[in-house]
C-alpha cells in the first residue's frame, strides 16, 4: 500500500515522464519543424560543441532514470518493469522508424556519447526486441542502474557532494590513543588533544571531498580510501601548525580560532608549554598519518606494489611541501628578488606551497586503480599541471580575500599588508589578481575535460569554489 508521500510524488512523476517519452519519441519530427524541446535543444548543443551543454542534464538520461527510479520503488514489480521496458522500447523505436536510416544511431551519438557501453546495448540487441516488446530487461536495468549512479556521482553540485560526504569525513578524523587505557599515558593524551583540536576547527575538508571525487571517476569504492583520504589531511593540518608558529607566520588565529601554540585547550596545560606541544603535534600527526595510510590502504585490499607508489608519492609530497614553505619563508624575510620573473617565483611558492597537496589528492586514487603504463603517464601529467593551476587560483584568491575581507578567513585583516608580505595583489593590484585569476579558471576548465572527456562536473564546481569563495 502507498504511503500519502508516494501518492504525492507519483502526481508529478508520471506526467513529467510523459512529457519525456513525448519529446523523446517525436525527436526526429522536431527537429523536422524546428521545435523546441528540451531533447532538440541538448542536440543543438552537442552538434556545436558548445560548453554549454556540459553543463546542462541530458534529458534521456533523465528520461532512462526516472524510469528506473519507478522500476526500484516499486521493489522491482515484475508488471511494473515490463510496462517500464516496453514504453522505452517503443520510445526509441519510434525515433528509429521516422527518421532516416542513420537517424537512430545519430541519436545514441548525440545522447550517449558518454557511454559507450549503454549506446552498444541499445544499438546491438534492445534494437532487436522493438518487433516484440514484452518481459522487462533486466540486463537493460542493471546497466542503467551502474550508469546513472556513475553519472550522479561525478556531475553534481559541491554542495550536494559535500553534505553527503563530509559526516563520513568528519567521523573518521577524529585521533584516538595508540596506547590502550590500562597503559594511558598523560603526555599522550594531552598530545591527542592538540591534534583533535587542529584537525576539528573549522577545516572546509576540500582535499579529502577532491580526493573521493577522483575516486569516483576511477570507480574506487570510497570507504576503501578513506584511511588515505584522512591522513592526507592530517598532513595539511600538520603544515598549517607549522605555519602558525613565531618562527613562520607568527599568527594568533587559524580559522577564527586560536592557533594551537596560543591555546592551552580547556587548561590542561601551562601556557609556556603551548608552543612546543604544537610542535610535537605537527610531528605527530605525520607520524599517526603514514601509519593509518600504510595500514588502512592494506587492509581494505589495495596490493602492496600500489600501496608503495601512494607512499612514495607522499613522500615526495612532504619533500615538496617543506621546499615550499623554505621559499615562502625566504620570501617573507629576505624578499624575492627584483626581476622580470618575480610572478613567476611567487606561482612557484603557491605551487608548492598548496598546489602540490592538491596534486597529491588528485594523483593518489590513480596509482590506487591503474597500473604504470604510458597512458597512465601521460594522464598524470595532466593532473599535476592540473593541480598547480588550481593551487595557484587557491592562492590567489586568499590574497584578495586577505584584503578585501581578512576577517572572514579566520585570520587579522590585511595581515599580508602588514607583514608587507610579497603576494599576487602586491604585485599586479587587485584588478590585475582578479584578470589573472579567470585566465587561470579557463585554462583549467579545459584541462579537467582533457583528463576526463566522459564528464566531471563536481571537480569543475570545485575548480568554480576556488576563484569564488568568500572564506
């Protein structure tokens, strides 16, 4: 029996798909008089190239999903499938018979470009059943199923993204004692709550969201990586310790909050002592990262030979990360010198500086689903030049909010200015930031439809965050 909300949506439902199944079958008779529906209007698109339509839903997935989102509410009912199966069946034989000869096979290249294995099964062997339409496909609705849940996955928005992804993230960060509680240890303990205090204030958890992305276009299965995704951000949270410190950025607040060597936590220790606990948090919390990385990614199947080259690039990371904090800090202090490539040595310092734990997020589920090969060479290549985009747009865009509105970073307003730290807006103005910012946001559009031509949305509307954002 229906519930009072199913009888609800089953009021919308059925006509909106109505009025799908008659836009799809009558494509080709639309087209012939120029009408515009939303299927005509995605063809004119696709036919153009046009970027716009990357952006847009495809109305005959919509149409296939809504299909299948009836077929599994109704707990797979045998009648229930064979209508389902027999309306789309009829739909797409009506587009191949009042077209031209090649009209059906335009219209699976215009509508599942994407997905070559849904356009085979249509075009091979549902094209044989248009004559005699009665049981439901099953193997139609498996394949429908992996399909539309890959397309939703990859192709929506950061905000729906996030709010399905980020209390799993949240959950999993919290650092609990190695040692048990028969065996506590004080000093431990007032070390675990450093750490928790960093890893839990405020973070936007972009790197761990990027790094499930990715793994979702390489169809890796998220709880798998999560050990991975969670030590890369204790990494993160462990840089930004250090560069709290006097003998770095000497700052007061980390996202609106006291920064760990300014904070004594709930009083569980001496002030004198907060400085050097925050150190040996930072160190700590790579010390707990590698171990949870290393354990975490054997353990949920990963072979050992991947699992090495995750490593490996890890270390690379942290490598690269302490080279770039080396250049921000000589920058701070001695100055970048006075030259025609000055811009150039400070894209350097963001590219290392948070371009490459972007590149690491990026770069690690790839290793973890593809062997080396020359393809996957040339596929690295792209992320890598990928990610220093974004890791520089990131840092320029901090720069401008750092002056337009610093406080709602979490940090003193105009702290660059008054540091009379060498950032993009001190350099080129913020007109000039700003100009330079969009050139950047279109080279890496382009880039991200070249490492996946099949459709990444969500990592686009990251791309989108970045040069928009307001914290």
């Amino acid at each position: 029996m229906s519930t009072a909300r199913e009888a609800n949506d089953q009021l919308w439902i059925m006509p909106f798909l109505g009025q799908l199944t008659d836009d799809c079958r009558d494509f080709n008779d639309d087209i012939t008089s120029n009408s515009v529906t939303p299927f005509t209007y995605y063809a004119s698109l696709v036919q153009r190239k046009d970027p716009l339509a990357n952006s847009l839903l495809n109305p005959f997935y919509t149409f296939l999903n809504h299909c299948s989102d009836i077929y599994l509410s109704s707990h797979r009912d045998s009648q229930t499938g064979a209508f389902l199966g027999r309306r789309i069946a009829r739909t797409l034989r009506s587009v191949k018979i009042t077209g031209e000869e090649r009209s059906f096979v335009q219209f699976l290249n215009i509508f599942c470009a994407d997905n070559r294995t849904l356009h085979n099964y249509f075009n091979n062997k549902l094209l044989k059943q248009f004559p005699f339409v009665s049981d439901p496909e099953k193997t139609f609705f498996r394949l429908l199923d992996v399909s539309s849940v890959k397309y939703a996955r990859t192709n929506r928005k950061l905000e729906t993204y996030a709010f399905e992804n980020l209390i799993k993230i949240e959950d999993a960060l919290n650092i609990f004692p190695v040692h048990t509680q028969d065996d506590s240890i004080l000093e431990e303990t007032l070390l675990m709550s450093a750490m928790n205090y960093s890893v839990q204030i405020g973070g936007k958890r972009l790197r761990p969201l990027l790094m499930f992305m990715v793994a979702d276009l390489y169809e890796i299965e998220l709880n798998r990586i999560l050990p991975l995704a969670c030590g890369i951000e204790y990494l993160h949270t462990s840089s930004l310790i250090f560069d709290d410190l006097p003998a770095r950025d000497n700052s007061d607040l980390r996202r609106g909050q006291a920064a760990l060597h300014k904070t004594t936590i709930n009083n569980d220790i001496s002030y004198n002592l907060c400085e050097g606990r925050a150190q040996l948090a930072a160190v700590d919390l790579i010390a707990i990262s590698m171990g949870l990385i290393n354990g975490g990614l054997i353990r949920n199947g990963f072979s050992f030979e991947s699992v090495n080259r995750v490593v490996g690039e890890i270390s690379l990371l942290m490598h690269d990360l302490c080279i770039g904090q080396m250049m921000d800090l000589r920058a701070a202090r001695v100055g970048i010198e006075e030259d025609s490539k000055k811009i150039d040595k400070l894209d350097r310092i963001a590219w290392f500086k948070t371009g490459k734990t972007i590149e690491v997020v990026m770069i690690l589920p790839v290793l973890l689903a593809k062997s080396p090969s020359d393809e996957q060479a040339l596929e690295l290549s792209r992320i890598r030049k990928l990610s220093q985009l974004m890791g520089i747009m990131f840092q320029m865009r901090d720069d401008l909010l750092d002056v337009e509105e610093g406080a709602a970073i979490g940090k003193p307003a105009a702290l660059d200015i008054k540091k009379n730290t060498v950032t993009y807006v001190s350099l080129i103005g913020i007109d000039g930031t700003r100009e330079r910012l969009q050139q950047f946001l279109a080279q890496s559009l382009q880039l991200v439809d070249e490492c996946w031509p099949k459709g990444s949305a969500t990592i686009k509307d990251v791309i989108q965050y970045f040069v928009t954002r307001k914290t």
